[in-house]
C-alpha cells in the first residue's frame, strides 16, 4: 500500500510541475493565451525545444532549413554520431551542422540540390514543409478537397492533402494554405507537434474544392526537353572532355561555351546541327545506349518531317502523359531568365534562355506559375515575359519589334549549331527571335532562303533576311543576315566573332550576295 501511495504522489508531483511550466510564458512571444500554447508545451516537454522566458521564440521569423533539421533530429532521435557517407557541397565533413545535415538528409527527410549543396541558412516553402513531415513521420492518406489555392499541379499538393488527411494542418476562413509562402518558426513547430501527437490535431473545416486544372491526360506520350538547352550531335558519344558541361543533367551551357578556346569552338562545326530549349518538344526516332536521337518538332527541314533532327543524351529529355495545350503560355522575353523553386526568390531551379516558351498555370501577383516538363511547378518572374493564350495568338510583329529583340544579342559569342540566348549561330538567332513572335521559319539558312516571300535587294526593308552563297553568289546558302536598313545587316559570322552589325555590301558579303526573304507581312 505505501509503495502505491508513494508512485501516486510521485505522478502528482510530476503533473503539478508539468502544469506549472504549462501556465508559465515559455518565451516573451509565446504566452498563456497563445492558441497553440499547448503545442509548445509539448515540445519542450518532450526536449525538442528548450524554452527560455527571457527571449522571444521568433514565431513570425523564416524557419530555415537547418532549423528544421535540428529538429527533426531531436524529434526523431536521430543518431548524428555515427559516420556518414553523404556528400553536402556548401558544408565540410567537420563542421559542427553536418551530422545533422547527414542525418536527415540519409533518413531521406530533406534532400540536397542538383548541386549537392543543402543551402542551410536558406529559409523554404509551407508546401515544402508538409513534405518533410511527411516523409519524416511516414504519413499517409488523403482527402477529396484542399485549399482553393494548392492547385493539382503542384508538387506539394499530396503532402499538403495528407496533412489535412491527419488533421495536422487546418483550413482558414479563407480557405488558402499559401504554399508558396516561407513557413514561419511558429507554424512549423506547430506542426511537428501535431505530427508527433495526434491529441494536438485540430477539427477540420470543410475545405473549397481546387482550382480548375488546364492539365489534362494525353492519349499518347509527350517527349519534352527536361535541361536548359540540349545541343543535338551528329553522331552519339561524339564529344570532348570539353564539352561535358553540354551533355550532363543538368546542363550548364555558361561553363561550357565560356571555357571552349575558339578552337574547341571551331571543332563544332559539323559534328553538332542544332539545339532545343527546356520544354520543346521532340520526337524520339532512334536509341543508342545512354543516347537518343530526336527530332524537334518546331524546327522545320526538308528531309525530316518530325523535325529538325540529331543526337542528345538521354537524360535530357523526359516523357509525360499530360497535355498542358490548354494552358495559356509564357515566352520568356529577357535575354534569360531564372526559373524559381519559390516565389521568394532563393531557391533557384534553372536558368532559361531567350524564347523558352512553358505552360502557365496560374498568374500571382508579379509571377507566373509555369509547368516543367518533370518538376511540377516552378515560378517565374511575370516581367520577364510574355503571356498568351495559346503560340497561335501571339500578335504579329512589326519591323521593329524584330529589329530590337535580336539588337539585345549584339556582342553575344557566336556558336555553331547554337538556337540559345547562351549562344547563337547565324539562323539560330534569326529562328529565335521570330519564333519569340509567333512566326517559325526554317531553322537553317539554306532553307530559309527558299520560304518565305522573295525579295529583290532594291526593296529590302528592315527585318528581311539577307543570304550569301558560294560561287558569287550562285552555289548553295552558307550564311544569313537580318536587314537592319541603310545596307546593314545584323548577324552571327562566325566562331571567331560575335553577333553584330556591319555592312552587306563590302569585302564577300557584297560578292556572294544571294538575295532576300521576307517573312513579315
């Protein structure tokens, strides 16, 4: 009897201490009446969270990400002692922050970048934070309905939809989750509670049902281009060491024509034919190994009625079984621009050239929300684009519109093949810029000069294609020019050059002039 009497008082004496701690401010900004007091309570019950009564919690800062990796480790009792194999590109094996790092990085929690890096100071998204718990608590389920602002296309929309499966996270008298926002100190320990103690759960509201997709399921598959640019090879495995940073994924086209000595630049010619841009898509007309051959499908040749066609890896491109044609789209209008991961701006994803053109999803105050061709939804400044609802209704140009998008590329280094904003060839950046304003012309020079509306030189006008040949002027098109007037034309020479203005009618332009094509109305 007294041994029972003694464990009861024992239990009292705990609960009194428990709630004493309860009833006190755990932080300056976490108060008694805080609403979710309860939940704090339970982590520094629990030694997650230390309180200190002195200082504030910061419940409005950015949590960071290795804020929520400390805690995921207390959390989950993750062993951070142990040796760890997992590479962290911004971090060194010996500071202090990597076995934490590698722990939850290893328990496949948090996830290092494309370059290795895990960006710890950086603050993430509250859709990002329902996948971490997700994953970290092996959560599953799901409901009918979420927040009018979690569209289906989202990445993070599953993870969001099991959280209010398990009641973790709640809906607001407006309905909307705001998923694109950085979760704060305050909202992310509340959840982790929630995660770890379902009697913290809240009761749901009823939920408004999503927003109305434009993706819809294809009946065949879709082969689109998955890196910034892939540049297309005559023959597979046809490269250098040089060339590397061109046929990795990702691909990282600055490093690649940045360290090509104009010889290595030279080396191009006839070995690559053209590029494709992230998005494009392609057909696949043969496999070889790690390599494929396409064709794309807006680069029109006379021999090939897929398109335009040649080798690239095969990690470069990516087959879906949706249909975005429904979608307005943006054409990317800056000479580049950056694909985000959020709508803060820190988490970037790609680098995109001059004219890649990708479905929109939904505009957001100065963002599109655009559709990769693998990745979900990424964000991308409105200003550095154009929005239609469709290529067919992009107005047609004047010659002057023509005129100042291709005079942003002067001074740009010519690349053979090249159809990017990272590096053009003489048709590519003629291709480019029309296709920037819904016309697709030819993508090579021999064969723009055959389409389009003959021109004599007496009545060229700005925006015309100039052509030169071989034989003064009577062999096959070897170079193109865009009429700029006055007798100029604007144009990418050659590897040794970059793209600029001279005159046509002096040295061997003047000689091997072969004629003109308008393809303005």
């Amino acid at each position: 009897m007294k041994k029972i009497i003694m464990i009861v008082a024992l239990f009292v004496l705990l609960l009194s201490s428990y709630t004493t701690a309860s009833a006190a401010a755990l932080y300056k900004d976490i108060v008694d009446t805080h609403p979710d007091k309860a939940a704090f309570d339970f982590l520094v019950a629990k030694g997650i969270i230390v309180a200190n009564s002195a200082s504030n919690f910061g419940i409005n800062k950015d949590m960071t990400r290795l804020e929520a990796a400390e805690l995921f480790v207390e959390a989950l009792d993750l062993d951070t002692t142990k040796p760890f194999e997992v590479i962290v590109t911004d971090l060194d094996s010996d500071h202090a922050s990597y076995p934490i790092i590698a722990a939850v990085v290893e328990k496949g929690i948090m996830s290092l970048d494309e370059e290795g890096a895990f960006n710890r100071e950086q603050p993430f998204s509250r859709g990002e934070a329902a996948v971490f718990l997700v994953r970290a608590f092996g959560l599953t389920g799901t409901v009918p309905k979420t927040f009018k602002d979690v569209l289906p296309e989202y990445w993070v929309t599953d993870d969001i939809k099991t959280l209010q499966f398990h009641n973790i996270i709640s809906t607001s008298s407006d309905n909307t989750f705001r998923p694109l926002e950085n979760v704060t100190r305050g909202d992310f320990a509340v959840w982790l509670a929630r995660s770890l103690q379902p009697d913290l759960r809240k009761t749901p509201t009823p939920a408004a049902p999503p927003t109305k997709s434009c993706e819809k399921p294809s009946n065949k598959k879709i082969v689109k281009v998955n890196v910034q640019v892939t540049t297309l090879w005559k023959l597979p495995n046809a490269y250098r060491t040089v060339d590397k940073p061109s046929i990795t994924a990702p691909v990282d086209i600055h490093k690649w024509t940045k360290n090509m000595s104009q010889k290595e630049k030279w080396w191009l010619v006839n070995r690559v034919d053209t590029q494709a841009l992230f998005g494009d898509e392609v057909t696949i007309l043969k496999t070889s190994g790690n390599w494929v051959k396409i064709a794309v499908k807006d680069q029109y040749v006379p021999n090939q009625k897929e398109g335009y066609p040649g080798w690239v890896p095969k990690s470069h491109i990516i087959e879906t079984a949706k249909d975005y044609s429904d979608c307005s789209i943006a054409v990317v209008n800056a000479k580049s621009t950056m694909l985000y991961s959020d709508t803060a701006k820190k988490n970037k994803y790609i680098s995109l050239s001059y004219s890649t053109i990708l479905p929109v999803i939904k505009e957001e105050g100065n963002w599109l929300h655009v559709q990769t061709p693998q990745n979900g939804v990424k964000y991308m400044q409105k200003k550095e684009a154009k929005l239609y609802k469709n290529y067919q209704s992009i107005p047609k140009p004047n010659q002057k519109d023509i005129l100042n998008s291709a005079k942003m590329f002067l001074d740009l280094p010519y690349l053979w093949g090249g159809t990017s904003s990272f590096g053009y060839d003489c048709s590519g950046i003629i291709y480019s810029v029309y296709k920037n304003h819904g016309i697709i012309i030819p993508r090579d020079s021999f064969v723009q000069a055959t389409k389009g509306k003959a021109v004599s030189k007496a009545n060229l006008q700005p925006g015309d294609l100039v052509f030169f040949a071989g034989n003064r002027g009577k062999g096959k098109v070897y170079h193109v020019g865009l009429y700029i007037g006055e007798g100029k034309m604007l144009h990418a020479p050659s590897s040794s050059s970059k793209v600029k203005i001279e005159s046509m009618n002096v040295g061997t332009f003047k000689t091997n002039y072969a004629g003109a094509r308008r393809y303005l109305d």
